[in-house]
C-alpha cells in the first residue's frame, strides 16, 4: 500500500524541484535576454535569501539555455575549491570535460603491434584525460592554461551547437580570494572570463548565490560591477504564491480543495517565501491525508478549513470540515528553520538580534544608528533590555553576525538579516 506521504506534493528542502515552479517570469525573461547577446557583455549573478528559490530556478535556466542551443557546465563552489587558483581552475576544466567529452578532436592512428597487421584507430575526444593532459602541456599559471583550455574548446564547440557555453555555479559566495597564501581564485575566474569575452567566445557566467555574491565579486574586481547584471529574487507576491499553493493541489489526484480564506491564511503566514510555502503546504497535506484517507477519493466535496483556536469560517455545509493546526505547523517551521542557527548566538548577540527585530523596517535593512536608538528606547521602555548598545558595539557586533551568517552588510553599507523573516521568529521567541 502506497503511504500518504508518498502522495505528499509538496517538497520543502534545499533544492528540491518544487510540483510548480511559480512565478519568476521576469527572471526568466532576463535570462533569456542575456543568452540572446551576440557577444557576452552581460553576465547573471542570481542572488536572494536562503530558501528564496534560486537553485531550483537554476534547474529551469539550464533547461531553457540547452533548449536554445547553449551548453551547459556548472555545478557548486564550496570551500574546498576555493582553496587556490589551481583548484578552482582544475574544477571547471573538470566540469567543462563532462560537456565536451563527446567532441572528437581527431583519431591517432597506430599499426597493429605484434602480429595484429590492421591499422588500429584510436579517436581522441575532449574528454577528461584529454583536458588533464592539454592542462599540463600548456605552460604558465594557473590562469594562462584555463584560457588556452577555454579557446581551444570553443574552437570545436563552434561546430556543434548554435550557442556558446554557460558556467553556472551555484553557491558562489563561497569563493574567496586568499591574500595571506597568495592565492586568488576569485580573481582569477573573473579575469578569465572577461579576457575569454573579450575575444568574442560566447562564454557566460552565471554565479548564484547568497546576498554576500555580489560585493564579493566587486571587491575582488571592480570591473565586475559592469561585467554581472544582478537579478535578486525576492519572495513571491500573491499571486504567485497562490499559484504554488494551489497548482500542485489541482494536478494532482486528490479532490480535496483549500478554501480561499485559507489559502491566504498560507500565503501570511509564509510571507510569500517560497520554501515556507512548501513547508506548510507539505504538513498541512500530510495532517489532511492521514485524518481523511478514506474521504478524499470520492466525494469531491470541498475541505473545509479553520484555525484552530480563532474558529473563523467554518461551515459550508457540513461535511468535510478540518482544522488545520498553522501554529502548530508554524512552532514547527521555527524548529527546523530558525532554532539550530538562534541556538548559536550568544545571549548578547541575542539581545541585539532582539532589538533590531524591533526595529520596523527590519526584514528590509537597518542602520547602526537605528540600532543604537532603539536600544536606548527598549532600555527605557521594556524588560527586554538592562543595558543599551554604544555604535562601537553595535558595529562591531554586527560584523560577528555577518561572519556567523545570521547578518549580511549589503552595498550601501546598510545591514539586512540574511534569514528570511528572522524578525518575527525573534519576536515570536520574546513574546
Ligand atoms: N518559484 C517557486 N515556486 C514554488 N516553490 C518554490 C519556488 N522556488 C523555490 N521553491 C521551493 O522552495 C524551496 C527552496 O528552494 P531553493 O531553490 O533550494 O532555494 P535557495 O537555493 O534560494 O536556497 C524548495 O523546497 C523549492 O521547491
Ligand atoms: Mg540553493
């Protein structure tokens, strides 16, 4: 017998392909624009909160870029490739290889040795081995040979499709320069990529990644700033996430149906992100299979849902009425999103946190000064504070919390909390 939750549609998890991917036209429009260049002076850095969509938005830009012609070599940073400019090189010569392996770049002919007399042929193709051994053949650093990798490639490539080549990287923000080892792979991909561009190889990159990406990239290389168009995904208005909630319910085969009072109810109390959507979704789903297995198959009546402790709108008749437990499912989203990360701060670090999810502009961004203020004013006015920050400890503070990824600082040198709602986990945790 199948389980319910097998039934389940919806698929909270760090890149997993949601039933419907809603939304995100003008991103995909964007990126349809870039792939139109004839020569590559647009590069994407796809950015925005943890949850917020971008690998599985990756899936689809890859889906659409093959559709048109292009290839596509990509896969994530993490930390070990960011150690030096070598690794991080070898790591795309090594993801290109499983592009290109197909290309045949000529066939080695050898005479049959011992007493085989026929002419033995031995086809070359851009594979792996051929890549390892171009890599050492071909003298200088690091950067010299990737270049002469990239050209030679593009060479062939030109034959096979009528587009160029994407190198997507998801998770970039974890590439690094390391100036105390000398050792400057974030540099160096950008400057690659711009001389390869420059030569008119229609080459593009696409970094996805957090907030952090993109001053990242301008502080390595300021030429970055005009090489990269950022598009930032923001949450979903609501219409968009009314068509994540709903489309997966109406493709698949249950009859049940969410009420439309409900269904904003979702839409509130996930804000619109989309890997809260999901997550509420897939537990309300779960709660209405195992209470209702033997109803949801014939009837086709809708399911009638309230909340639990506010009982509004109940009846539409009688049958079919369910309570769904949202601040149950809510208590639950806070444990598995917020509680490990909440659970690291110091309790200073906590208090600060405390007062800026006071603040209210805070799921936007802030200012030291801001900080400053309103501790002063919850020092005054409430129990939450015995003693207010000086602007040197808020600063100081701040930066910590960026380090601990609780906190980014973005361009403008204003700070944002690099956690999608973190302010009303925190307000809820005080309250
Ligand atoms: N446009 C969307 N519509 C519906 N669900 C989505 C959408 N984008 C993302 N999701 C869901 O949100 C969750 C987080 O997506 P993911 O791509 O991992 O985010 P990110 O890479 O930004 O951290 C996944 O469960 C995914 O299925
Ligand atoms: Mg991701």
């Amino acid at each position: 017998m199948a389980t319910s939750a097998l039934l389940n549609p919806f698929r909270p998890g760090a890149g997993h392909e949601p039933p419907y991917l809603a939304g995100r036209q003008s991103e995909t429009n964007e990126f349809m624009r870039l792939i139109g260049q004839d020569v590559v002076l647009e590069n994407m850095v796809l950015t925005g909160l943890r949850g917020m969509g971008k690998t599985v938005l990756l899936e689809r830009l890859k889906e659409l870029a093959i559709e048109a012609g292009w290839g596509w070599v990509g896969s994530n940073f993490s930390e070990a490739v960011s150690v030096s400019e070598e690794r991080l090189a070898l790591r795309i010569v090594d993801d290109l290889a499983l592009v290109t392996s197909n290309i045949v770049v000529g066939k080695r002919e050898f005479t049959g040795m011992g007493f085989r007399a026929e002419t033995d042929q031995v086809t070359e193709t851009l594979n792996s081995n051929t890549m390892r051994a171009l890599w050492k053949q071909i003298p200088g650093l690091a950067s010299d040979k990737l270049k002469a990798i990239l050209e030679l490639v593009w060479r062939y490539w030109r034959d096979e499709r009528p587009g160029g080549l994407i190198f997507a990287y998801d998770e970039a923000q974890m590439l690094s320069d390391h100036a105390a080892k000398d050792e400057y792979p974030l540099s160096l991909l950008l400057d690659v990529f711009e001389s390869i561009q420059k030569r008119n190889i229609p080459f593009m990159l696409v970094l996805v990644g957090l907030p952090t990406l993109f001053p990242k990239l301008v502080e390595a290389r300021t030429f970055a700033e005009r090489m990269f168009r950022v598009v930032f995904l923001d949450r979903l208005n609501d219409e968009d996430s009314r068509d994540a909630i709903l489309k997966p319910i109406e493709d698949s085969p249950h009859v049940m149906r969410f009420r439309d009072s409900f269904v904003q109810r979702i839409i509130e109390e996930s804000s619109g992100y989309p890997y809260f959507i999901q997550f509420i979704c897939k537990e309300i789903f779960d709660m209405l299979l195992q209470q209702f297995r033997a109803a949801q198959t014939d009837t086709g009546d809708l399911l009638l849902i309230r909340h639990p402790r506010t009982g509004e709108e109940l009846k539409e008749g009688d049958k079919g009425t369910i309570l769904a437990p949202i601040s149950e499912i809510t208590n639950k989203l806070d444990i598995d999103f917020y509680a490990g990360r909440w659970a690291r701060a110091t309790d200073r670090q906590r208090e600060l946190l405390i007062v800026i999810a006071h603040l209210d502009g805070c799921e936007s961004q802030f200012t030291v000064q801001e900080v400053v203020e309103k501790s002063k004013e919850l020092e005054k006015s409430s129990k939450l504070l015995k003693k207010a920050f000086s602007p040197s400890h808020v600063s100081q503070m701040l930066s910590t919390l960026c380090k601990t990824g609780l906190i980014y600082k973005n361009r403008h040198g204003k700070y944002s909390f690099a956690v999608p709602l973190l302010g009303r986990f925190i307000r809820r945790q005080v309250s």
